[in-house]
C-alpha cells in the first residue's frame, strides 16, 4: 500500500510522527501487506525554529518532498500547494492521502487528491468550532466533505458529521495527540532540559502561546492580551512566552514588543522544540493559549489551560473543567485565573492507540 502524508504545521509534525511510527510497527510484524509512507512538506511553517527542530525531536522520517509554500496571503498559500501537490499525486498515485487537521496544508492536499479521484483519508475529522470567520474552520468542513475515511477523534466530531449528513467512511478511533502525549511525556523527562536550562521549577510558572490570526492580525484583541499577560506576570510566577515568527512580527509592528520586553517578568523565548514544550506544559501553573492543540495537551498532561479565544473545537475539555475560555479581554482573562473548577476525566479520547486504529481501517 502506498501513501503520501501532507505536512506543515507543528501539530501535523507531531500526528505525523505517531502515525509513521505505527506504520514501522506494522511493517515488522510481519503482516501480508506492507506500507509505504511518503511525506510532502508543504514549507507552511517555513522558519526552521517552527519546523526542521520538530522533526529532529519527533523522529519524523524526512521529507521525500519539500515544498516552498510560505504565504502571507491563503490565497496565494493555498493555490501554490495545490498547483505543486497536483503534480506529485500525478506522478505518485498514492492509494490514499492522508492529511491532518485543519491547515492550508490540509485543505490544498485534499483538493487537490479529490480531482484526481485519489482516496483522503482526514485525521482529526468531525471538528467544528462554529466560527465561519476562522480559516481552519472552512478548511475543516471543505475536507471532511471531500474525504473518504473520516477519523473521529471524539463521539461529538462523530455528531457533527452526521448532522452534515456525512455517515460513509467515518470512524471513532480517538485522538491520536493522545498517543503523542503517552509516548513523549516520558523521552522529554529524559531528553529535555528546559526546566534547568531554563531556571524554573514546576507549577511556579505560566506558560503563554499565542499564534492564531484573530488575535494577532487584530491590534485590538492583541493588545487587550498582551496587557493580560504583562498583569498577570509576577515574581513568584513569571510568565514564559515562546514568540511564533508571525505573532512576533506582529508585535513589533503594532510596539506591542517593547510592552513585553519592558516586564520585568515575562521571559520572551523563541519557539521550542516539541520536547522542551511538553515539559513545560506538564509543570506549569497554567496554561494561556489559543492552540487548539495545546489546549488537549494541557488535558493530557492535566494543566488547567484558558483559552484566548470565544469557542473551541474541544469543548470536551471545557465540559470537564479543564479548560476555561477567555476571550480576548484583559479583565476576563485575568479573571480566569482564580476559575476552580471540578475536574474530571474525558474518556473520549481513545486509549492511546489511535494511530494503529487507523492503519487498521486502511488494511
């Protein structure tokens, strides 16, 4: 069985990495059919911090394609993946393409294999936040429409689906996040050194990631939360901010920058690799971020997390206390802070296997 995985963004680095680990598993245990795992780096997140550093971490075999698809504009982003991914599946003829979440990546990937009668198979599917205003979520319902085997990592993507009418092809087989969480959580206790390295001790800290474009192409949403971040930041529990290249830019162009560099106790860092954030993630404090992927990890590695955003794709997590959402005002953010809610555990999630579930489906 041949197929090629669409790549480029850090959270397709870290699914992509469980996946192609279970396809290894596979491959050696002597199964009847042996797969073959193509990747095609489409360069969306083009700065090396942002992607050559997880996939040193993550063991990612490397890239048979490396595209140069970095775009300001989706437009311009979008169509220039689709004119180059066209071209691959032409040659390759993949029998399935698999693709992740919810990028530009993902949507030029699934375009492009669905005119050529290419089978996608869409991890991470079912998701809705119900904000039309953000690009992932046209990219969600585009591909989910588009795809051939839809895997569900919650009973509620489940549901979203079949109130779009889309029940052929779909699968509950958990969150494969999940399996990142389990596998990695213990080789960064061994690998990482951020806590030393970066002299703080566990539960003293916040740990902040703010990337999406509604907040950082909206001055007045990032104002309101950079003024958040700079009150909150204290002596006895500074705030940690790895800066994403394109928030960073943003921030200096608005002066919002020298706000931050003038706190005396907010820690701008540059962005980090996938094993230094999961051991920051496990001891902090709390969480800020508007990730929909930290959001699960902060669960997973059970962080109380606030969300800087109006709605999540993972109300699971709010359902069961751990995740509280913000917004973008200062006043709440802070407020949410002193939020203590019951917690409790969220089942949906799978067991870890997830990965493995869906090389099953494929066989």
């Amino acid at each position: 069985m041949k197929l090629i995985s669409i790549v480029g963004a850090r959270p397709q680095f870290i699914k992509a990495a469980m996946f192609s680990r279970a396809i290894q598993i596979h491959n050696t245990e002597d199964r009847a059919e042996t797969i073959n795992e193509q990747i095609l780096h489409t360069g969306q997140h083009y700065d090396s911090c942002m992607s050559e550093i997880f996939f040193n971490d993550l063991g990612i075999p490397r890239p048979t394609w490396m595209l140069d698809c970095a775009e300001r504009q989706h437009g311009r982003m979008t169509g220039r993946m689709l004119i180059e991914i066209e071209e691959i599946l032409l040659a390759e003829r993949p029998d399935y393409l698999i693709v992740y979440g919810d990028t530009n990546s993902t949507l030029a990937g699934a375009l492009a294999a669905c005119k050529l009668h290419i089978p996608i198979v869409h991890i991470e599917a079912g998701l809705r936040s119900f904000n039309r205003e953000m690009p992932e979520e046209i990219n969600r319902i585009l591909v989910d429409h588009a795809s051939s085997i839809l895997c569900c990592p919650t009973y509620e993507s489940l549901r979203h689906l079949s109130s779009e009418g889309i029940t052929k092809g779909v699968h509950h087989v958990g969150d494969i996040m999940y399996d990142a969480a389990l596998f990695f959580s213990n080789i960064a206790d061994k690998n990482s050194d951020a806590l030393s390295r970066l002299n703080l001790k566990t539960k003293t800290f916040r740990l902040c990631t703010i990337h999406r474009a509604e907040n950082t192409d909206n001055p007045e949403r990032l104002a309101e939360i950079i003024e958040s971040i700079t009150r909150m930041a204290q002596a006895d529990c500074p705030v940690v901010f790895p800066v994403h290249p394109r928030t960073e830019g943003r921030l200096r162009e608005s002066g919002l920058k020298d706000k931050l560099d003038s706190s005396k106790y907010v820690r701008l860092l540059p962005p980090l690799g996938f094993l230094d954030m999961v051991m920051l993630e496990k001891h902090a404090k709390t969480i800020i971020t508007d990730s929909g992927g930290i959001q699960k990890e902060a669960y997973f590695h059970r962080t109380p997390c606030i969300t800087l955003r109006d709605e999540t794709e993972w109300t699971e997590t709010v359902a069961a206390g751990w995740n509280t959402l913000a917004g973008h005002k200062s006043a709440q953010i802070l407020s949410c802070l002193d939020i203590d809610m019951e917690k409790k555990e969220i089942p949906e999630y799978g067991t870890g296997r997830t990965a493995s579930a869906i090389i099953d489906l494929l066989v």
